[in-house]
C-alpha cells in the first residue's frame, strides 16, 4: 500500500467510525438548533488546527453552509488578536478564552471546545468559566477525551488517537451540524 493509500485508509476508517456515534451527533445538532432558536448564540474555541476549526464553523452559521438563510449568532473565540494578545499578556494565555467567555457568554449560549487531546488548558478553563454562567458545554475531543470529557455537559470523542483523523472527523461532525441547522433555519431567509 502505498504512502497516499494508507493515509486515505486512515481516514476513511476514522470516518466511518464516526457511524457508531450516529445518535449523539444527532442529539448534539438537535441541541445546537435549540440554543439558537431561543435566542442564544454559539461560541467555539480551540488551538491550532482547532482554532481554524472554530473559525469555520461560526462562519459557516453567520454566513451560510449550503443554502440561504438568515444570519445565525456565532462567535470564534480564536479571531480577535487584540484580545488574545492582551488577555494573554495580562492574564496568561490559559485564560485567552476565559476572559471571552466572561464577557461574552450568556445562559442559554453554547460553548463548544475543542480539543484533539481534551487537555488543552485554555479551552478547561473556558469550559469552566461558562458553566456557572449557565451555559451549555459542548466538547469536540479525541483519544480518550482527556481532563474535558468529564467536565463538559456534551462530550463527542472522535474515534482516533491520531490528531490529523481527530480532525478530519471533527470537521465532518461540525459540517453535519451546520447541515442540520440550515436544514433548521431555512424557511427564516
């Protein structure tokens, strides 16, 4: 098998693990349609290939995924480099999204983290500023699901200890996601 061949199989056996967690994704999308139609918003944070996960998938809900509907509120807590860089340099960056959630998060909001690990430390220390401001916690993990799992109001492991098939099953999960909400919102245009 060849170099290209087996990094496919990687992924494609990743993937269609993610067929075991068919009735949590659901559940998790059904959640996420909820929290907006209430009228609470969505924030996402993650680190590197995580921070640009985040990024997509609020764009997705603030623009669009695959057809048009009205603007849905959700915020990247990964974007703003005025505050990252500050709220880093003043209070450290285990607290970069912490300081956002404090500011920004509301009852009835859902935080989503994510981790390939589960124990990045900025996204624990979100997690456990916005659960006692009444906001839902939503986890994207991988491997065992790390110091997060247990924190989090909703965990979903991806079926891989490996962080590039961590991911790629992350995006899928959060594109079926936009799917089911665009699906949710489409008569709103």
């Amino acid at each position: 098998m060849s170099f290209v061949s087996q990094h496919i199989q990687q992924h494609q056996d990743a993937i269609n693990a993610l067929s075991a967690l068919e009735s949590t994704i659901q559940a998790h999308g059904e959640m996420l349609i909820a929290a907006l139609r209430a009228g609470g918003k969505i924030l996402v944070c993650g680190n590197g290939g995580s921070a640009a996960d985040a990024q997509h998938i609020a764009a997705e809900l603030v623009g669009r995924f695959g057809h048009m509907r009205r603007g849905l509120p959700a915020i990247a807590l990964t974007t703003d480099s005025s505050a990252l860089t500050s709220i880093g340099n003043d209070f450290g960056f285990d607290a970069v999204f912490a300081r956002q959630v404090e500011a920004l998060a509301r009852p009835g909001d859902v935080l989503i983290g994510i981790s390939t690990s589960g124990n990045s430390r900025n996204v624990i220390a979100a997690i456990n500023t916005a659960t006692p401001l009444g906001v839902t916690t939503l986890g994207l993990l991988g491997g065992t699901g790390g110091a997060l799992k247990t924190l989090l109001d909703h965990a979903l492991i991806a079926p891989s200890s490996d962080t590039p098939r961590i991911q790629e099953c992350h995006i899928l999960i959060a594109h079926i996601w936009c799917a089911m909400i665009d699906d949710a919102f489409k008569e709103i245009a």
